[in-house]
C-alpha cells in the first residue's frame, strides 16, 4: 500500500535539498525523516537520493519516484475537490498559496470574512516568493496562488484578481509632506526625481519593487541614497512610518494596511506599469467550489 505520509517525506526533500530542512518544514524529527525514506529506498531495492553532494539530489530512480509521486497526490486531491464540492461549501480544504506581505495586509481582512461565510471550509497558507509561489500551484501543492503577471509558467491559468497601482510613500516628518495635511485618495502628485540624494528603502534582488525602482531612477536621472534593503514590502512600509526613508509601494497595501501612523503616499508623476495580481492554479484542474468562492470573495472585497 503506497503510504502518503512516505510520498509527503520524499517530496519535501527533494523540493528542500537538505533532510534537516525538510524535517523542519514537516515539523518532525530528522532521524524520523531520514527512516523513512530509508524504508522507501529499501523497498524500491535502490536509493532516491545523491547523499555525497552538498545539496540533495535525486538519482534516476528517485526522479521517477519524484514524477510519479506528484501524480499519486495529484489524483488524490483531485478525489477530495470532487466529494467536497458534492457538499456544497459546507465543508472541504482550501490551500493557498501567498506572500508573507499579502497575508498581513489582505489575508487578515479576507479570511475571517470567509469563514464566516464558510465555516465548514478548512483554511491552510502555504507562503513563498512568486517563483516558488507558481511553483506550488502548477505542482498541486496549493489549490491557488496570489502572484503577479507575467506567469513565468507556460501551464499556469489564472482569474485576474485586481490592478496595482505604484505609489511613493514618505515619513510623515518629511519636507515634501509639510502642510499637507489629512491625507485621502486620490494621492497627491509628486514626482520621482523630487528625491535624489534622499534616504531611501529598496527591495532585495529578484523582486519587481526593485526593477521599478531603477526604472525610475534611469528615468529621473535620480540618484536616492539606499540606507536600507527589504525582502517584505510591509516591513518597507513600517520603516517609512518610522522616518528611516522613502519607499515605493503599491496602492493596496497604502489603503488596506493601516498603521498607527501611515507614512505619507503619493502617486508618481512618472508613468510606472502597475502591477496585475492574479490567482494562478493550473490549467488541466478544474477549480473547487471553494476556490472560486474564496476568488470571488477577494474580487469583491478589492
């Protein structure tokens, strides 16, 4: 009998490359992780995993175990979406997957509105960058993922969920926001180069935040003084509030995560592309009762 739990194991390292990451993620023991799957590989007569090398890796067998296990928990959750949606949203599983950010300033706001609704619905967050992110629906490990466009995988589909816009956000103390006073939408104008040689918070390397932002400076011929680099747009948003520099953010966050005192936002005078957030889920699965529900949820809340 093929035990899911063994599967779980397999797929964790190998998505891992490491047994003691793997274990912490599975919230069990490294010894028991590794037992396991020494069980596995002397069943199957052979072993899954290159040990010798700094990272895991799969050998050929373990690459067809890998493949073949996906498909196992793939045709398995298949089974439970189909006799959860026969009981009409009063009970099932969803699993999203989303940012650490967008659970913070979206999430918060979504998920008690759901299970109020839907109080029979079990809720699990699977949460990642938007490589990973894309990763896990295409894979099935998540039922959905909130990410931005473009889909970097070709068999990924996806229900837009709203348009982002780009906004700049400053302390409160700062020149540019003297005598402006109570602050409400539309956002007043300001442009980018307004800012040069300013204290400035910029995302890490690989996330958009940051490609925008030297678009911008390239743009201004401005040149802002990077004091700080964030990987959390949110943790961006609490330093500015605190004075430590200017930031860009995206109007969503600006109106949903409110602060006990908000740094001070403005839309740019620059044209910038904003950002279309969707839920990606792959193309050859059908979405559950569940899924649409909690999509049409996040639409009209937006």
């Amino acid at each position: 009998m093929i035990d899911e739990r063994e599967l779980k194991y397999i797929l964790q390292a190998q998505e891992d490359g490491s047994f003691s990451q793997a274990a912490r993620h599975l919230f069990v023991s490294q010894p028991s992780l590794s037992q396991c799957i020494r069980k596995v590989e002397q069943e199957a007569g052979t072993e899954l995993f290159h040990r010798n090398a700094s990272s895991l890796q799969l050998t050929e067998a373990g690459k067809v175990y890998v493949r073949k296990a996906r498909q196992i928990m793939e045709i398995r959750r298949a089974l439970l979406r189909e006799i959860e949606d026969l009981s009409d949203l009063k009970r099932g599983h969803l699993c999203i997957g989303t940012s650490h950010s967008r659970t913070a300033y979206l999430l918060t706001r979504v998920l008690p509105v759901f299970r109020s609704r839907f109080p029979g619905i079990g809720i699990q967050l699977v949460e990642g960058n938007t490589v990973a992110l894309q990763r896990y629906a295409m894979e099935g490990r998540v039922d959905l993922s909130f990410v931005y466009l473009p889909l970097q995988e070709a068999e990924l589909s996806y229900e837009a969920i709203t348009d982002e816009k780009i906004v700049l956000a400053l302390p409160r103390t700062h020149r540019l926001c003297s005598g402006l006073g109570e602050q409400k939408r539309p956002y007043p104008a300001l442009s980018f180069a307004k800012l040069a040689d300013e204290p400035f918070i910029i995302m890490k390397r690989r996330r958009k935040m940051r490609e925008i932002y030297f678009q911008l400076c390239e743009l201004t011929h401005t040149s802002p003084s990077v004091v700080l680099e964030s990987d959390s747009l949110v943790s961006a948003q609490l330093l500015t509030a605190a004075g430590l520099g200017a930031t860009l953010l995206t109007d969503t966050l600006a109106d949903y995560n409110k602060l006990a005192e908000d740094p001070y936002y403005f839309s740019l005078q620059e044209k910038t592309e904003p950002r279309h957030l969707v839920a990606a889920y792959p193309k050859h699965i059908l979405l559950s009762k569940a899924a649409r529900a909690f999509i049409r949820l996040v639409q009209e809340l937006l």
